[in-house]
C-alpha cells in the first residue's frame, strides 16, 4: 500500500513557492487550522490562495498575509480581514472576487473535467467585464472558468489509511471538491483507522483524490 499518512511538516514540503493552493473551511467550520500554521511558518512565498475567506488579520490564513506570502486571492467573502482591502489597494496582491456559487462550481467543475461553465450570476454587473455573455432562452448568462489547484489543504473527520474521508456534518463545506479540483490533496483528520473500518455509505471523498493523510496534533 502506499504511504499516505504522515506527519504536518512533511505534508507540507510538498507545498512549492508559487503554487496555487485551495484551503476548505467556512469560516472556522472544516478548516485545516494545523495545516495553515504550518505553511505560515513555512516561509512558502507567492502563493494564490483559493479559499471562501482569509480568516482575521493575524489569524490562521490571515496570518499568510501579514507574512507577505501571498501574491493573489481567489474567494468571495474578505469581510472579516480588512488587511486583504489595505494589501489590494497598496498594490501587494491581486484580487479575484469570485461569487460563492460559482465558485463552489468552478471547483467541481474543475474536478469532473468541465473547463467553463455558463451562469447567470453576475451577469450585468462589473464581475462581468472582460467574460464571454450569451444569452439563452432570452437570459443572460455570464462564462465561467473552472478553477483549478497544484495543492488542495482540506479537513476532514476521519480518514482510513487508504486516504478515504468522512466529514463531519456542515464542516464538509467545500473540501469535498477542493479534493477533487487539485493535483496534490493534503486532508488534515481528527482520527486515522484501518482500512475496512470505515462504512462505505459514509465515505464522501473516496481515496482516489487524496495524496496525503495527516492526523491533527491537538486532539
């Protein structure tokens, strides 16, 4: 079988500068806080963080900010960080504001191999600009690109050794389809059992897409 369960450090070698990189969560729910502190102290640099927020100024994701690792943003909701508005506007990083159902659907079509997408969210508005419009069926629609990633961060409840995932309730959020969308999947659990353990009808991210498996340290 081959090793996929090892320690976050080690995970997190195989994050280069430059990367592209998708980090689950909402908020606080199915974050893989480990694996963002560990990649803050990394000193992994030029990055384009994929993520629904960037958390707080100082904190968690925020805390790749405030260390000038990042270069772009790819999300929709930075309410809670203002530093990602002073950072833009100073000209330190780009932004690309995506709207939250796209994004979830550009990640999966990413995922399923679907290279773009129409939608009508956006159309008419300035995240328009510069993208294909056709109408159908007398409706606007609006071209979208599937995302993709080089690492995808995500968490999940427990995993076997194998890599397949089991979330817990409304922490799966987005990691299912990070999972999917990247070429190097990184899932942070809480519990790691044998393989044959886990129930099949509970299995959400089968082993196929993850790489790696690293259990959380403060459990």
């Amino acid at each position: 079988m081959i090793k996929k369960v090892m320690d976050i450090d080690e995970a997190i070698s195989y994050i280069k500068d430059g990367d592209r990189i998708m980090v689950g969560g909402f908020g606080l729910a199915g974050y893989p806080e480990e694996l963002v502190e560990a990649l803050a102290k990394s000193g992994k640099k030029n990055l384009t963080i994929i993520s629904n927020d960037l958390g707080s100024p100082g904190i968690g994701l925020g805390k790749l900010l405030t260390n000038n690792q990042i270069k772009a943003l790819i999300g929709n909701y930075y309410n809670w960080n203002p530093d990602v508005a002073d950072a833009y506007n100073s000209g330190r990083i780009e932004v690309k504001l995506v709207p939250q159902g796209t994004f979830a659907e550009a990640i999966r079509a990413a995922g399923v191999g679907i290279p773009a997408f129409y939608t009508p969210t956006s159309a008419g508005t300035d995240l328009s600009k510069g993208k294909e419009i056709k109408v159908f069926n007398g409706k606007t629609y609006v071209l979208e690109q599937a995302i993709h990633a080089d690492v995808a961060l995500i968490k999940a409840h427990i995993a076997d050794e194998l890599g397949n995932l089991v979330y817990y309730k409304t922490a799966r959020n987005f990691n299912p389809i990070m999972a999917m969308a990247a070429k190097t999947t990184i899932a942070q659990v809480d519990k790691i059992v044998p393989l044959g353990t886990l129930n099949p009808e509970h299995i959400v991210t089968p082993h196929i897409f993850v790489n790696i498996v690293t259990k959380r340290r403060n459990l």
